[in-house]
C-alpha cells in the first residue's frame, strides 16, 4: 500500500510526464548512467523535482520556462 497512489492527468505534471519519467531513469540505470537505488530515491523522495532534473532539461531551458506549470 505504501507504493500505491493516483497518478492524476490534472493539474500537469500528471501521470504522462511521470510515465517519461519512470522511462528516462530506465534507460540511464540500464546504461549504467545512474544506480538502481539512485533513481529509486529520485522518484520517491519527490518525483516532480525528479522529472523536471531528468527529463525538463531534455527539452532546454526556453521550453522548461514556457512549460513548467499549467500547460
């Protein structure tokens, strides 16, 4: 029970950018970017701030201002 919550579309970030998310740390713990116990406790502890270091910054600085809140 303590690994289980709603995963809401709105208000944004919403279940989509968490599901990016959860992708992106995948891939970099499968290529040895980061550890298994380091993307754990990046999702956990708070996973917007998560996102936002390991996926927002993808896209660059310009889109992550026009983007970050209320889409």
């Amino acid at each position: 029970m303590k690994n289980l919550w709603p995963q809401p579309d709105a208000p944004r970030p919403g279940w989509a950018e968490k599901d990016q998310l959860e992708n992106e740390l995948h891939a970099e713990v499968c290529t040895g970017k980061m550890t298994l116990a380091d993307a754990q406790h990046c999702i956990a502890s708070n996973w917007v701030e998560c996102w936002e270091k390991h996926v927002v910054l993808g896209y660059g600085p310009e889109w992550a201002s026009e983007n970050r809140y209320g889409w």
